[in-house]
C-alpha cells in the first residue's frame, strides 16, 4: 500500500460557510465514548479528553447524540431540559469547555435536536398532567378522550415504533400520543409555544458557539389533528415503510407537507449567525421526499438512509449512489452517505448477514443463528467504508468504526436498556449491541472506557479492537481511516462521478473529475486492476489484482 503526495485543497474544518457539503462529521454517543470520572457512564469531560483522537483520525467535526437531563428511557432521546446538561454527564461550563477545545483542534460542534417529543419529566408535561383536560398546558402536548363507553379505548389505532400503541390512558381518564416510548409524548407543533421555545432552545446553543444541529426524527413533528383524528385501519400502516400507501404529504404523522413550515422558520434563525449553521434531517423517507427537508432554505442536508438499507450488491449499490445524487443535486444540496449509527447493527456484521436475514431473530439468538464470520465482516466493512469516503459530499462516521468494532450481539437480557426489549414484550432486543463502550486500552476493567466499569459489558475480544491495540500498527483498521481521511481531504474537490461501464460483474468502478478512481470488487473472485497508481486499499492485493470484497483508491 502506497500513499502519494497531492496538492492541497482548502481545509474544510476552516471558516468556509460551506465547510458541511464535503465534509467527514464523527458521531458521539456520549454515554459510551469515554468516562472521566469512573462512574461507568461516558460523559462530556471524557469527550473533551478523547478529542485529539478525533483530530487524529482527520474528521471534521462530532455530533453529539442527546447529553441534556434526561431519564434515559431512551437512550437519551427523552429530554427533560433542551437547554441543559445531565449532571451524570456533566455541566454547561463542560460543554463549553468542549466546544472551546474542539475548535481550537479545528473540528466542528453539532448537536443533537429532539423536537418531536420531550420527556414525560419535563416541566411542561408535568404542568399538563396537573392541569387537566382543556387547559392550556395540555395543548403543548397531543391530549385525547378516549373511544369506548367509559373512555377506556384509544383514540385511534396508531402504533408506536417500539411497539404497542401509540396512546398512554393517564389517571383523568385522557390519552397522550406517544410515537416512541410512553415516557416522549408527542408535541403538539400546531401550538405556537412550542414553536417559540425551540427558536429559543437554537439561539441558545447557536449563541455558545454551536456550528450545527442534528434533526431528529425531522419528519414526523406535525400531525394531522383534524377531528376525529383517523384511522388508519391496519397496524403496519404506523410504520415509515407505509408512506407509500399514501399520497405523498398526507400520512397523518409522517412526512406531512406542513412540517416544512418549521424547517423554514428556522433556516431564517440559521442564518442570521456568521458563519450560518448547518443542520441535518433524519428523515425516514423516500428519496424524493427526503430532499425537501435538505433545500437551502430549510435544513441543508437530509441522511440518506437508502445507502445504509442497501445489501452488499454492486447493482444496487450503484442505482441508490445515482439516484442519491441526483436528488440531491435538484435540491441544491450535497449528498450524505453513512453505514452504521447509534440505531442500526454496525456494519462490520450487518454486510455479512444474508439480506433475507431477519435481524430481531438473529439478535436473539445471540448472534449464533447464523454464525457470522468476524474476519470477514471486517474485510467487507473496510472496502464498504472506501467506497463511501470516495463519494461526493458528506460522510457521517459511528464512533468505534474507526477500529472495526462487530454488533455486540451475545448482551444478556438483564442488561439491556433499549425500551424496545419491554414494549415488544421481548420480541425485540433493540439497539444495545451497536451502543457498547469504545475500548480505548488492551486492558483494564473497561478497556480505558473509565476508571470503573461500563454501563454495558463489553466483551473479551474487544480487546483486540482497542486504539490502544491498533495506533501506529500498519494496516490496523484505525490507521486505514486515518490514511483514508488524509489523503480524502487533498484529493476531494468537485461533487461529480463518472461511472464506467466496462467492469466485471460485481464491480463498481468511477472516476472523479479532480483525477482520481475508485474501484470496488464486490465479487468472489479477483479482478484485474484498470490502470492508475495505487493510492490506497481497503486489503492488500492479490499478485497486483483486486480481490473480493475490496476497494482501491487509483490516481490518474
């Protein structure tokens, strides 16, 4: 493996407003990312004394998932206070200390934003439920009677993502909308107060130097309240994989059109600050939908989570990448691309598994039905990530790719705090095995996690995965993202790709307009390289000659 020297473009963690249409973000799941004070739980000074890791490896900013006060009902995303820090992770004046370091090592700051729901601790919900039906506090939230003789039915028969419905019955006799757990009732966004504390709760963190927001569930903040509300007569019709069966903008809870209105609203705030802030939506959503929320005027990006969904198949791989990017260019947006996050089985397993394989099942059975091969998962995650890092605009990184780390699929039961595992009626065991503490050392009690132990075990081999293990080690996982960023940063420029045709079967192949190739082999058997000099690849080649499951960085 060789590395050239090139010509240097603009740092894109400079002061280029447009620093976000090509840039690598590193997300961090607080929780598990680094704990200073040893409580076994990841906290805001651990990131700040785990930041050089991040200038290391050659991102251009972090996103922090949720760090405010919260119950952790879910992970997090059940906020009590918008505008404060968990005291289990730490301080305002922590998270000002953070963003301060972080600029100073060139990255940027984005933050997490929860606006569909709050949690059911804070000031507002509790103010509803003493006030009782009618009031106006209840109207920040989504109140209902229920159906039935005694009102012991709920209003409608929408379910929730993790399962059950979608109403919690509190002790007048009254029903809340919850799309999540029953601890994140839904706002309600037709009311004006809750549109006016969130201008509140940007400007805030805009104000302490944030650079950017995270969107979550962007899609699913206004809902259609029009008396009687409806339903939608079968329980997968709740689901985001149900869009289709309605006329676009129209599902009652879903990517509705009016939802924009918000998104618009607050670009004005975005851009009232210099530089602009960024934002990205996660938006669950077809492709033509989900660039609307990344128009200039209102988001500026949009997850493409087509990308991530797609099986390990040259074919399809291609369609979803032009297809991605042509949505993209008609919004005037860049494109993003990203392969595993704090919701999804991480990708170093999830590309091995069959696409038929049904993951649930396969989490319960603790990973065992089927076996996956760990050597094999990682040989496919590093050619995936190349390819990824090789496309125009912006790649979103899940903490703890960078060293390889597989879904910790054996968690016992007893351990695990995804809401998912309770109100499936252990069904399903959710999201824990993606969101185990990093291993930063070879050993201690928590493989330098924290001084203690971690809030989920983390298992033997982690070891082995360690930073610890991999810096300075030729051809470890983490010096080839350090390598691939590196040289990503001199090589990238315009946001344009040229397919070639001419390729074997299972193989992806197209050239950059600033004079560079990526080739991919997604087949079983080696392929003859195309002419270039080897900049960089995912696994050494075989007597000069591309083996499967592997990409090549090719200068022209």
């Amino acid at each position: 493996m060789t590395v050239r020297s090139t010509a240097s473009t603009p740092d894109l963690s400079s002061k280029d407003p447009n620093w976000w249409r090509q840039a690598v973000i590193y997300q961090v799941y607080p929780r598990s990312f680094a704990d200073a004070d040893g409580d076994g739980l990841g906290d805001l000074r651990g990131v700040t004394q785990r930041l050089t890791h991040l200038a290391a490896l050659g991102v251009d900013a972090l996103w922090l998932s949720p760090f405010y006060p919260s119950e952790l009902a879910d992970g997090g995303y059940d906020v009590d206070d918008y505008r404060d820090v968990d005291p289990r992770l730490g301080t305002l004046d922590d998270f000002d200390e953070l963003a301060a370091e972080a600029h100073r090592l060139g990255l940027k700051v984005i933050v997490d934003l929860v606006p569909n729901h709050t949690s059911h601790r804070h000031a507002w919900f509790r103010e509803a439920l003493a006030a009782g039906p009618g009031s106006a506090a209840r109207d920040r939230y989504v109140f209902r009677d229920g159906r039935g003789a005694h009102g012991e039915l709920p209003p409608t028969d929408w379910q929730s993502v993790f399962g059950g419905s979608a109403w919690q019955r509190v002790p007048d006799g009254q029903w809340y909308l919850h799309l999540f757990a029953p601890q994140q009732p839904d706002l309600n966004w037709e009311n004006e107060q809750v549109r006016a504390d969130f201008r509140t709760t940007l400007k805030f963190w805009c104000d302490r130097g944030v650079d950017g927001f995270r969107v979550d569930v962007a899609h699913a903040l206004v809902k259609d309240l029009t008396e009687p509300l409806r339903d939608l007569g079968a329980p997968e019709l709740s689901g985001e994989a149900a869009l289709a069966q309605f006329a676009p903008g129209t599902h009652p809870f879903y990517d509705r059109d009016d939802v924009h209105e918000v998104y618009r609203d607050w670009r004005k705030i975005l851009d009232a600050y210099t530089p602009p802030r960024t934002a990205v939506a996660e938006a669950w959503v077809p492709g033509p939908r989900r660039v609307l929320y990344a128009r200039p005027d209102e988001l500026g990006q949009a997850f493409n989570f087509e990308y991530l969904q797609t099986g390990w198949d040259a074919a399809e791989l291609r369609e979803v990448i032009t297809g991605s990017l042509a949505d993209a260019r008609a919004a005037g947006a860049s494109a993003t691309w990203v392969l595993s996050n704090h919701d999804v089985v991480r990708h170093a397993t999830r590309l091995v598994l069959s696409p038929d394989t049904d993951t649930d099942a396969w989490l319960l059975s603790g990973g065992r039905a089927p076996a996956v091969d760990p050597a094999a998962g990682l040989r496919r995650a590093r050619a995936a990530t190349l390819l990824m890092l090789a496309l125009p605009g912006s790649a979103y990184l899940y903490q703890g790719e960078e060293l390889g780390l597989p879904e910790v699929a054996g968690l016992p039961t007893e351990v695990l705090q995804d809401p998912i595992w309770e109100q499936t009626g252990h069904v399903r065991k959710g999201r824990d095995g993606c969101r185990v503490p990093l291993p930063w050392t070879t050993e201690g009690p928590s493989y330098g996690f924290g001084a203690g132990g971690a809030w989920l075990p983390q298992p033997p081999d982690f070891a082995a995965y360690a930073v610890q293990a991999q810096d300075g080690v030729a051809g470890s996982t983490l010096e080839l993202y350090r390598t691939a960023l590196r040289l990503r940063r001199k090589l990238l420029a315009g946001e344009s790709l040229t397919w070639s045709d001419d390729v074997p079967a299972g193989v992806l192949r197209f050239d950059r307009s600033d004079g560079w190739r990526c080739v991919t082999n997604l087949s079983g058997t080696a392929v003859d390289l195309p002419a270039g000099e080897v900049l960089l690849s995912s696994a050494p080649l075989e007597d000069g000659r591309l083996g499967p499951d592997t990409t090549v960085w090719l200068g022209l």
